[in-house]
C-alpha cells in the first residue's frame, strides 16, 4: 500500500516521509508517474512529461545526496510541474512550446530561473477538463465559463488538484494564476511585479508577466516562493516566507468588498443567478465565520471601480507583444520560427494544427499603463487600504478585482472556500494588498487553512 495519498499529499508531507526513511524520492517519483500515465488523458493537464528514464535518474541522484547529508533545501526530492511557457535545460526532456506545435523544436539554453479561444485550450495538449465539473468543459459555454478550467495555467493548477504533483509553478498576465487556481481548488500567490526574474519565460507582456506558485498547502507556496525569489529582492522577511507560515489572525487586517458587486463578468461567462446566490451566500457566511472567531475583518468596504482599467490591459499587452516574444525568440534555437512575423505565416500555414488568436485594438500605451497604474494603486488599492484602515482586501476570485493587482503590480493571491452544487465547479476568495507585501498574503494563507481546510471531493 502507498504511504501517501497523491490527491492530498503537500510537499511537506513528502519532506516529512523522506526524513523519516519511510519513503523515497524514486519511490514518490514512480507513483506520481504511474498516476499521470493512468489519468492525463482524461484531463490533458500536462503536454509533456520528462522521460522515465531520466526522471528515475535525477530521483536516484537525490536519495543519494540525501543518503549522504546534502539537503538541497525544503524542496529537495519534491516533483513539480512547470507551465509550458517556463524554459526548462534540454537535460530534463522537455519541450518549451507554449502548447503550440510551432516550438517542437525550439530548444532553451537553460532553465529559467525562477479572445474566443477557451480558457485551458492549446493545440498540442487539447482541453483541459476540470477535475471537479460533472460532465466535463461545455463547448457551447463562453471561454471563461463555468465548465472551465479557467485561464493559462489551468494546466498548472489543474495537476495539482489531481495529484500529478504536491506544487507547480504558472504564469500570469492577465488573471491567469488566480483563475485557474480558483477553478482548481488551490492556493496560489502573485508577487509583485519585479519580484521574480522572467528571463526564459515565454512572454505575453514583460511589463505584466509574473511567475508564481501554485499548491495545497501555504507551506508549500511559501517554500516555493522563497526558492523562485530575485535574489537581489530586498523586501523578503527575515528567515524567508515559510517564516511567515504560522497560522496565526494576528495582525492582519482584512476588509472584504460586497461580493454582489463583483460578478464575474459576462464577457466571459452567461449570467447565472443560481450561481450567483451561491457564491454570494458561501463568501459572506465565510466572512461571519471570521468575524465570530474575533478575526479583524469589516464587511462591506467600498472599493474602486473598475472603469479606467477595462482597456489598460488589453492596450498595453497588445502594444507590446510582438517586441517581448521577439526579444525571447532571439535567445532560443528554433529552426521553424525566429520572430513573431514568422510566427504568424507558421499557424496560416498550419491551420489545421493552430488556432490564432484575432488581434486587439491597439493605442499608445506608456501613457495608458500610467493611467491604469494611478488608478489600479493610488486611487484603488493603496487608498482604500488606507480609508478603510485595512491590510488586505478580500473579494470573489473570478471577477475583475484582478485587474487591480495585474495593472498595479501588487500581490494577489488566491484562498480555496466552496464547490457550486450545480456543476461541481470549485471557487474562491482573491486577497490583495500593497506593494511588496507577500508577508502578509503567506501569514493570510496559513491562517485561512486552519479555519477553512482543504476539501478533497475528487474520486479518479
């Protein structure tokens, strides 16, 4: 019988067996591996997975430093699944194609360091299916749908919920970690904008893109932080971020906003009242238990609109794309295509294989990202931190809340809470603060897993 359950095991509780001699990183590795080649297909979760061969080698080096006294860090022996947008060194027997067939054979010189289209669609790895929604993604839905995995890293989040591995890393630009891990039932953190190097990340916008971490546990995203951390980064906490797990309310100052004025948008999903009871009846309750366990918590607190930042984003990503995928392209060996130009005669030649996606509108935007960034941090967050006397705020994960900490740079991160009983579909609470504060988001994290543990509904 296998000493860990792979659907609620955390990398520390590997760390724990590891210590304790009762299991073994070729061990672990053989499960997780047995348990993606018996599932993936039904999911399509991962596009690639390091040959056995190679993966087995790596995990009998690790036993054997590990066998010897050399502890590589918190982290050591745990597998992890990376976004495939994230450079990894030819060594590990993965491609890096932003799931498309385009970049089979762009090669990356080394690890990195640290619309229509439905959201968790690519076309080399297919749908990704939620593993919580009856019936699985409904084509007729719009993009961000209900039966959806959510956005870019559904991949990432989605193999944590199924066990494919106890952590993984994704990307965001535009909401994509708090999404998909709202969909997933998972922890997820965004740092600040700067705090972690992109070099050998596939970009979509290098003034928006951020790499983060994705897991059960806020130990777990916490060690993962730490290890994926600009070293240069000066405003990390004495003993690192897993100092910051200690499942404590003190301190922290909450300040939710009224989930009926945040929906999810129906740009991207069909309104739904059902859904919306629900989600506003689970928030709140959730809120009241707080507040009678005597957490600082006020609900409601007003809070911007959203207004000018409808069209940041998408002006600002836009502008910008074709010089940021050029510059990543130059730094990679790929014989099929060198720049985005190439790129784009590539998927009209292979349209059976591609589905491009249509162009935005553009507009200048140096002056449009200053106006999103006023309005997203000095007139959004830091002001309503400040007149409501708070630290965090608090609102529903599928809703343009993003928008505020994507166009200010400010950290986010995502707190698991419920299951819609229509289809299954798991949600949760975004949490955003100011600047160079991923303390408190740690310290949040593991305070909210004490009062609201992990659910575990998925039967494979």
């Amino acid at each position: 019988m296998a000493p860990f359950n792979v659907l609620t095991a955390t990398a520390s509780d590997l760390q724990t067996l590891y210590q304790g001699g009762n299991l073994t990183t070729v061990e672990a590795t053989e499960l997780y591996m047995q348990h993606i080649l018996n599932h993936n297909h039904r999911f399509n979760a991962l596009i690639d997975v390091t040959p056995q061969e190679q993966v087995l080698a790596l995990a009998t080096q690790l036993d054997q430093e590990r066998a010897e006294g050399v502890i590589r860090g918190p982290l050591h022996g745990v597998p992890i699944v990376v976004k495939d947008n994230i450079a990894t060194h030819p060594d590990l027997g993965l491609r890096t194609t932003g799931g498309s067939y385009a970049f089979l054979d762009l090669k990356p010189k080394e690890t990195a360091p640290g619309a229509g289209m439905p959201c968790g669609w690519s076309a080399r790895g297919g749908q990704t299916q939620s593993p919580y929604v009856h019936g699985g993604w409904d084509p007729t839905e719009k993009f961000g749908g209900h039966s959806g995995p959510g956005g870019s890293s559904s991949g990432s989040a989605t193999s944590v919920a199924l066990g494919f591995a106890p952590v993984s890393v994704g990307t965001e630009t535009w909401g994509s970690l708090i999404m998909p891990a709202s969909r997933a039932n998972v922890f997820t953190l965004k740092g600040t904008r700067g705090v972690v190097q992109m070099q050998g990340v596939m970009p979509v916008n290098d003034i928006l893109d951020i790499v983060g971490p994705l897991a059960r546990r806020a130990l777990d995203i916490a060690n993962v932080f730490d290890a994926m951390l600009d070293p240069g980064y000066p405003f990390q906490p004495e003993g690192g971020y897993s100092a910051k797990v200690t499942g404590s309310w003190e301190g922290l100052r909450l300040g939710a906003v009224q989930t009926a004025d945040w929906r999810i948008d129906e740009i991207l999903a069909e309104p739904d009242e059902d859904w919306f009871d629900q989600q506003e009846h689970d928030i709140v309750a959730a809120y009241d238990k707080l507040k009678g366990l005597g957490v600082n918590i006020k609900h409601p607190i007003p809070f911007a609109k959203r207004g000018p930042l409808a069209n940041v984003l998408g002006d600002v990503i836009n502008h910008n794309f074709v010089r940021c995928f050029d510059e990543f392209l130059s730094d990679v060996e790929s014989g099929s295509v060198r720049n985005v130009k190439q790129l784009v005669k590539w998927n009209r030649d292979h349209a059976d294989l591609e589905m491009p996606s249509e162009a935005w509108p553009t507009e200048t935007t140096q002056a449009r990202l200053k106006e999103g960034e006023h309005h997203a941090a000095a007139e959004g967050i830091d002001r309503y931190l400040r007149e409501n006397d708070v630290d965090v705020i608090l609102g529903p994960a599928d809703c343009w809340l993003t928008d505020f900490a994507c166009v200010a740079g400010y950290p986010s991160a995502m707190l698991p809470l419920s299951f819609w009983k229509k289809n299954g579909r798991a949600f949760g609470i975004i949490a955003i603060t100011s600047k160079n504060r991923e303390d408190l988001l740690i310290q949040l994290m593991s305070a909210w897993e004490t009062v609201f543990p992990l659910k575990f509904p998925l039967k494979l």
